[in-house]
C-alpha cells in the first residue's frame, strides 16, 4: 500500500461513524496537536487498524466459499424502478425478484447452521447468567458468520478487496444489534443462541446490567420498535434490511468505484425490500413500513456508536476471543496507554479467522 493510499485509508476509518479506534491519551485535535504527537497518534491507530485488518482479512481470503459474476437480474429490478414511478397494480414478484430473494436466503443461511462451540463457548450453552467476556465470545461466532454471509452475496463480492474490508469494518456493530432483532423474544427479554446448543439464551436484562451506559437498552429497544413487526417477524424482510444496512456504509468507502457500486446495490436492495412488502402486505401499507426502516437506520447510527464503549473497563485481556475486542473497547485511554496504546493487549494470543465458526 503506498503511503497516499496508506493515508487516505487512515482518514476513512478515523472518522467511521462508530468510532471504534480506542482514543488516545492526549488531545486528538489537530490544530493543538505537536508534529511529534500527530506522528504518535498516526503510528498508533495505524497499528491498530493493520491488527484488525488481518483479522478479518484471513477470514475473506481463506475460506472458500465465493459467488461468481454478479447475477443480471440484480440490476434488473433498479432499472425497472427508474423507468417508471407509477405504483404497480399487480404486486406479485416477478421472477427475476424471485432469484434475488433466493440468492439473499441463500447467502444468509450460514448464520443459522449449528456450529462445533468453540473452547471460549462450550461453557456458555445452558447459563442463564452471562459475564461481559462470555457475551464478547457469543459475538465472535456471531462476527465470523456474518463475514462467511457476506462472501456468499454477489454484490459483495463486485467490491474490491480493499472495499470487502473496509465495509465489514464499518458495519459489522450494526449488523450485530440487527442479528439481535431477529432472535429477539419479547416475553421473555432473551436472545436465542441456539445456534450454539439447544438451551442457549442471553438475558438482555442481565447483559445490560453488567455493561457501561444503562441507556443502552433503552435505545435498542427504540431502534427494536421503531422497524415495523411487518419486516422484524419475517426472515426474509430482515434478510434483506442487513443487506441495506451493510451497504449503507459504503459512502466510508475509499475508492470511488467501491462507493458508486456499493449506492447501487444499496438502492437496489431497499428496492427489492420494497417489492417484496407490496406483495405480501399489499401497496397501500408498504410506504408506511418502509418510512419504518428509515428511521431504524438513523436510530441504528446513534445505537453503534454507543456501543463501542459498553465493555470499557468490563474485560481483562485474554478473557475473550481478539477479534471482538477490536470493535468494543475494552480499556480506557489511560489503560490502553499503560497496556501499550494501539496495541491489542490480546495481540498474542491472536488466532486466525476460523470458517466452521
């Protein structure tokens, strides 16, 4: 990577929406910043993003699992909806919206198969309590699954590699608080995890309690209701609304090839969301279901931000898998400084991105 490019990509992620680099110990201002801090400060966070970019990285090159050349129905459907702005009176899917469904379902069902439970979760199936590093291992596997669905997507892949990266990088907070609305059971304030065992639930209740931020739940439970039961009850609309959210971060991409492809397969998902609620719900409720799934993306912005300092002084190093601990905090600025700043305290006990996780 030259050092423009080096540059450009350290700017892109600094100013991620989530915020998830560690700050630093002194003022990240700029214009009141020594050039000898400036330096620190790049060399730093640098450090930080080339740890997390091999971390996920290993798990986009090594795992097998690609899909070829972008399908055309996928531009089919966009270009259908620009020509005209009539409503349709016939709301039934044609079948080139039909194939996008299945390739969408199709990519999305890695995140329900039964995994072999890691070291880290094999304790945790039939607790009814969970510790802070014990919920940071269930989002590992979480994690590793959503990089596993994306690679099954073909829109994904029409990205650069550069591109892949920086996407998941940017989205992987949402796509978690959205895989939380699908497993989410009301009465009983449980996550179901029984992706890994039978009897694997997580208390919201209990897990909110022992992190920062009380208002945290608060705010998630916002976002859960604010997206309308007609698209959170069904797999396929939530399905696609992960899609929507994950290239809705492409405007943080790069290259300026990534970020026109990356609009595009936005607007073309949100518009299969929509012809897919016209024909299951009808043409007069969709517009008021789909105004749903715009204010839930804003709320959603506010949600991952937050969330990035929830595990703040929760979490000893080597108490929970790495890759997690790259997107949530886990110390301080004054702990990171003393741990060695920008370096991952649990840098050495690293392993690779594991594709049966």
């Amino acid at each position: 990577m030259t050092q423009d490019a080096s540059s450009c990509f350290f700017n892109m992620l600094v100013h991620c929406r989530w915020g998830m680099l560690s700050p630093p110990a002194y003022n990240t201002n700029p214009q009141s910043m020594t050039d000898a801090q400036l330096s620190q400060l790049r060399a730093n966070q640098m450090q930080r993003m080339q740890y997390m970019e091999h971390t996920i990285k290993d798990a986009l090159v090594n795992s097998p699992e690609e899909v070829g050349e972008l399908p055309e129905c996928y531009t089919s459907i966009l270009h259908e909806s620009m020509l005209t702005s009539e409503p349709k009176l016939n709301y039934e899917l044609n079948t080139c919206e039909m194939r996008q469904l299945d390739i969408v379902k199709s990519a999305f069902s890695c995140m329900e198969e039964k995994v072999e439970p890691t070291k880290s979760v094999a304790g945790i199936v039939g607790k009814e309590d969970h510790t802070p590093a014990e919920i940071l291992n269930i989002m590992d596997v979480v994690m590793r699954r959503v990089v596993k669905m994306a690679k099954k997507l073909p829109p994904f892949n029409d990205l650069s590699q550069d591109g892949k990266l920086s996407l998941l990088k940017a989205a992987m907070i949402d796509l978690l608080c959205l895989r939380g609305v699908s497993k989410l059971d009301t009465q009983t304030q449980c996550w179901n995890a029984q992706a890994l065992g039978e009897n694997a639930l997580v208390s919201m209740d209990k897990m909110f309690d022992k992190l920062n931020d009380p208002a945290q739940k608060e705010r998630y439970m916002l976002f859960f209701t604010t997206l309308s039961t007609s698209i959170r009850s069904n797999m396929v609309c939530m399905n696609l609304f992960a899609t929507i959210v994950l290239f809705d971060h492409c405007q943080h991409l790069v290259e300026a090839s990534d970020r026109v492809v990356g609009k595009r397969h936005y607007e073309t998902h949100f518009n299969l969301l929509r012809r897919y609620l016209e024909s299951t719900i009808g043409g007069e409720e969709t517009p008021t279901v789909m105004a749903t799934a715009t204010a839930a993306l804003k709320q959603l912005q506010i949600i991952s931000v937050k969330a990035a300092t929830l595990f703040i002084g929760k979490v000893k190093a080597g108490e929970s898998e790495s890759l997690p601990m790259e997107f949530f905090k886990t110390t301080s600025a004054e702990g990171a400084e003393e741990n060695g700043e920008g370096t991952p305290a649990s840098q050495e006990t690293q392993q690779p991105a594991n594709e049966n996780t």
